[in-house]
C-alpha cells in the first residue's frame, strides 16, 4: 500500500503510518515537542493518498487492518460500508472495537470471520449479501487484504463468470497472498472435496474383518471354500466391487465393471511349488469423456497373505495390514468414485501372488503392454492401515510414505551402450531425481496441500523400502510412472509372521493393529489424488529446454496437451536443492515459456491446466537444441 506522504502529526510519525498502511496494528507516536509558537496543526488523514489505488475493484477497497485514523479518513471521503474477515480472536488483540467504532462514524459494519479452515462459499454469499444490500464504497479488510481479495476471487467466479485463473490473478493484483490459492482451488473442486468427505471408517473396518476372517489368503491357498483360502477371499472382493459400483447412473462406455484378471502360473522353483491361477479382482470405472477414457490411472493392493513362511499355505495369515489395508482401500473407492464423472479411467486392481514374487501385478502389467495400454500413473498402497511408531515418541499419525523411483527402472532394460548414454546425461544435465515417477510424488504432495488432508505425503526418495518390493516395481520396470504408499512406521513383528505370543510380545498381522481412522485418511488422500489425475489436462509432451546457447534467461518449449479443456500451462522450477516445486509462471496458451531464470542455478518443468482449474502432472524437460 502507498505511504502517506502529508505530515500526519509530525515528521516522526511517517514510519508509524507505513506500519500502519502495510497492515500491521500500532499505537500513534506522540509529537516531539514543539515550541508553541511554532507548532503546527495535526493534518487529518485524507483517504485518497492512504488507500493504494491498485488495490481497488469497483466499489471494493481491499486493505489492511485499519486504524482509527484510516477508518475515519475513509468515513469523510464519503464511504459508506467497512467489511472485516479477520476472526473474532485476532480483533480482540486490537486497542480499540472496530465494530463499535465503525458504527459511531455513521458506516455500516459487516464481519465474515474467515480462516484457512473456514474458508469457501459460505464467505463467498455474505459477501454476495453484502453487495445486495448495501450502497456506496466499501472497504473491505482483513490483516493484510489477502483473505478479503481471496474471498473476492470466489464473488467475481460467481457473478461475473470469469474464468477462476482469471479471478485469481485479479485477486493477487489486488493484494491476495499466494499462500490463498490452493484454497481457492480446494473450494472451486467439488468432487475431490465430496469423495474426501464420503470415505467411511465404519466401511473400512468391516472390510478389514472380513478379510481377516477367510483365515488364509496365500497364494496356493484353498480356493472351493467359501469361508476359507484365498478362493472365498477373491469372489467376496469382487461381490463388494459389484456392491459398491451399484447406482452410478452411467450408461454405455462408460459403466462401471468387475472381473476376474486370471493368470496360469508354472512352478518356479522357489515359491510357487504346483501350477497356479493368480487371479487379480478389478473394478474398472470408465470415463466420462471420450477423448479421455483410454488414459488409465490404477490403484493396487495385494489381496494375498502369508505366514513365516513364504509357502506355507495352511496356516492362519490374517494379512490385516499387508495389505487387507490396502484391499479395505480399494474397495471403498469403488463406493465413493463410482458415481462420479470423472474424465478418464480409474482401475482399482486387487492382485494376488504379491508375495510369492509380484506375479499378479507382473503378469498383468505385461499383458497391459501387449494391448497398448495407455497406463499413465500407478498408486500401489501397500500396508497402510498402522500409524503406531515401534520406539518411544514415534507417532505417524498424520504421514503415509510415498516411495518413488529417481532412475527409471526401465532405463536398465536397455543394452549396455543405452543405458550408459542415458546415465551420462541424466549425470551431465542433473536429472536423476526427476523421473515420471517422482513426479507423480510431487504431484500427490500438491494435491495433500491444495485440500489439506489430515493425512499427508512423506517423500522418500528410492523406489521402496530396503530388501521389500511392491506391485508397483513391475510397473516401473516397463516405464509406466509408479509409485508405492506405506506407512512410516513399519512393526515387523506383525508382518510375515505365524500367530503366536513369545515372552509376552504378541506376533501376527491381527486386525486389531489396524487403525481404520488412520487407514480412511489415506484412502481420502487417494481419492483426492485420482479425482485430480483422472480430470486434469494430459501432462505436456516432448518438453525440452533450449541449450544451443549461454543464456542468463531459461527458455522451455513442448508440445499442447491434446485435451479440447486445456486452457493453459505454467511453467515451474525449483532450487536444485529442494525436494518439490516452489515457483510457477503462467504463460497462457503458448507452448513455450520464458524465464529470467538461468538454467544452470534452476530445474524447470511444464503443466497443463484446464478450465476447471485441475493441473497436470509436471513433465521435465530433455535438453535440447530447439
């Protein structure tokens, strides 16, 4: 905000008034004293030179928390209404009640407390009423102006129409902090907000016991029963899938199925001993787009369980945590997603032969490649129902680990001379830790930050935990982007272990060491994440940062996103240091973005965003010459 450059008492006080202008409450500086002859008169604030004229909408003046002075100054410039969004504890830290003291200056007074917590469309309508209802000039304040601007970003989204990157690059013109826009987001996004709310607890928790109940779900387990082995345990999980897709109202392509996903598995001399069928339960949820029905997002859990013993198909292996958490997760996003319209498809796959060498998940990802499948992010959550640290002070309540691949396990596929040209560039420009995969880890990051989920990411930087695999690995190994969720505190003497209690210490993977309330966070976050993936624009293509000469300025380029929605890209980049994305650059619909940035102190990437304000995964840019 503009300082005031009249005298306002004496020459001292003009520190003051900037404090003041700048949003911060402080008491008036006395005077210096003046010998009486010479002194001057005190000269009133005047409201054309306090408020900053950038910072004005219409009838709107956004601004800091006022003074008494400011207040009154605006009350002679003829103003007629003061609309505060600070909360009722942060005013009464002030010297003085504005409401009152508002209303002794003849103006009207209107207070919509609001708080990150508290902010969306309810602030949105008081405003709304407040514009009804009122005339002339209004000034409208929080502490500093962000919350006030952010709330008008919402109004001018409503009742103007404008598109929502439009309002909220016309509130951060008028002073809104970006710290405001992942807020704006969460509210503009009712599906990822409505999904987060429906995940039920009580659901997860039956599921877990279920599970538990089919005693055994090893691989070469029973599979005649109906109450026992890992037959019963697959033909209950698809009759849930089928429950829970009940309702969706779809109609044609894009009606929700389940089935079977059946492998025949040849004994390999280590852990699968006879000729088995490794059978893999999916619920499939189509898009509703056409033109982005064939982009596939799948969500993994392993349905099979085992004892200490890797081929010891008899005895009891609950498997409440590895994985039941997992299958209790994906069967309740089949309830809550199947009835939305989301743009492209979601897969939700309960694999079997996890542990006896990821066969389900393997075979599957093979075939997958084989048909041209177009796989674009894999989410494999893989014991995640027990927050509970193992040593005293460990507490992982409100963190799920995401284990993500640096180098791509695909690249060591390929011949020896590739892949050492592939190393000596990933080496040479310092790509190794941007991979598709940790991408999609920062992305999920965004995403835990956009809705504030209780349940948040923790960035581990390797592709899984040490001497552990996952379902996703098969995935990685044939380039798809992939990446595995688990809990940050692991207790090994519940997983892998034969029921039993030694020297007081209870072993077995039991049910009762799953947290359901923990376990619907988690699965909360995967279905904000998927309404993200599968509604967000195409990751841009063939992005590339220009190389051919020495620049101080960063030039990246890359092909338009497919999708009819996109309505722009930003350009991002990061400290080579840091772990995730800080800055962003919106460059509209042009497929080349400019920095003032030098290449060689900065990583760079590219996203899409569509109307609606969902963004794309980060593509990173090859080096290149044009």
């Amino acid at each position: 905000m503009k300082s005031n450059p009249r005298t306002l008492i004496a020459t001292g006080m003009c520190a003051t008034m900037l404090l003041c202008a700048s949003g911060y409450t402080t008491a008036i500086a006395e005077p210096e004293t003046q010998d009486t002859a010479t002194q001057s008169e005190p000269t009133l604030l005047e409201w054309d030179e306090i408020r900053d004229a950038d910072r004005v909408s219409g009838r709107l003046t956004f601004f800091g928390q006022p003074t008494k002075e400011e207040l009154a100054a605006f009350a002679r410039a003829g103003g007629k209404v003061v609309i505060n969004a600070r909360t009722v504890g942060e005013m009464d830290s002030l010297d003085f009640d504005e409401a009152e003291y508002v209303k002794s200056l003849g103006l009207e007074y209107i207070h919509i407390p609001t708080n990150s917590s508290t902010f969306g469309y309810a602030m949105r309508d008081q405003l709304t009423k407040a514009m009804d209802e009122t005339n002339g000039d209004i000034l409208f304040h929080c502490r500093s102006g962000s919350r006030a601007a952010a709330i008008y970003a919402l109004y001018m989204i409503d009742q103007y129409g404008i598109k929502s990157h439009l309002a909220i690059d016309k509130s951060l013109a008028l002073g809104m902090s970006p710290k405001m826009v992942p807020l704006i987001e969460r509210t503009l996004m009712e599906v990822p907000e409505r999904v987060i709310k429906a995940v039920d607890p009580k659901h997860i928790q039956m599921t877990i016991d279920t599970l538990v109940g089919f005693g055994t779900r090893h691989t070469m387990s029973e599979t005649e029963s109906d109450t026992r082995g890992i037959g019963a345990a697959r033909r209950w999980v698809k009759a849930q899938f089928e429950a829970n897709i009940k309702g969706h109202g779809k109609t044609a392509d894009a009606t929700p199925k389940v089935y079977f996903d059946t492998h025949m598995v040849e004994p390999d001399g280590r852990r699968i001993t006879e000729p088995v069928e490794v059978v893999n339960v999916i619920c499939e949820i189509p898009g509703v787009s056409p033109e982005s029905r064939d982009r596939l997002y799948y969500v993994l859990a392993h349905l099979d369980s085992r004892a200490s013993d890797a081929n010891d198909s008899t005895s009891d292996a609950p498997g409440a945590n590895d994985d039941g958490s997992g299958v209790a997760a994906l069967i309740e996003l089949a309830r809550v997603l199947a009835k939305e319209e989301l743009e492209s498809t979601i897969i939700l796959m309960a694999t079997s032969g996890e542990e006896q060498g990821l066969f389900g998940a393997r075979l599957h990802a093979q075939q997958a490649v084989k048909d041209g499948k177009d796989i674009r992010a894999v989410l494999n959550n893989d014991t995640i129902g027990d927050p509970t640290g193992v040593l005293k002070g460990q507490d992982g309540r409100n963190e799920i680990r995401v284990f993500s691949e640096g180098i791509p396990a695909s690249m060591l596929m390929l011949e020896d001379d590739e892949i050492a040209d592939e190393l000596r560039k990933l080496r040479l420009y310092g790509m190794e830790s941007d991979s598709k995969s940790r991408q999609l880890a920062r992305y999920i990051t965004k995403i835990a930050k956009t809705h504030q989920t209780t349940v948040v990411p923790k960035l581990v930087f390797r592709p899984d935990r040490f001497l552990r695999g996952g379902d996703h690995t098969p995935f990685n190994e044939l380039g798809f982007a992939a990446i595995r969720f688990c809990e940050v505190y692991e207790n090994y003497d519940h997983q892998h272990q034969d029921i039993r209690v030694e020297d007081g210490v209870q072993y077995g993977d039991l049910a009762e060491f799953v947290d359901a309330e923990y376990l619907a966070d988690v699965t909360r976050l995967n279905a904000a994440v998927l309404v993200h993936l599968a509604n967000s624009p195409s990751a841009p293509s063939n992005a590339r940062i220009l190389i051919a000469e020495l620049s101080n300025r960063t030039t990246i380029r890359w092909d338009a996103s497919p999708e009819s929605d996109v309505e722009g890209y930003e350009i991002v980049w990061r400290d080579s240091t840091s772990s995730d994305w800080e800055h962003s650059k919106d460059v509209g619909r042009s497929t080349q973005g400019i920095a003032p940035l030098s290449k060689d102190n900065w990583l760079f990437g590219v996203r899409a965003y569509d109307a609606d304000g969902y963004r794309s995964v980060v593509s990173y840019p090859r080096p290149a010459r044009e």
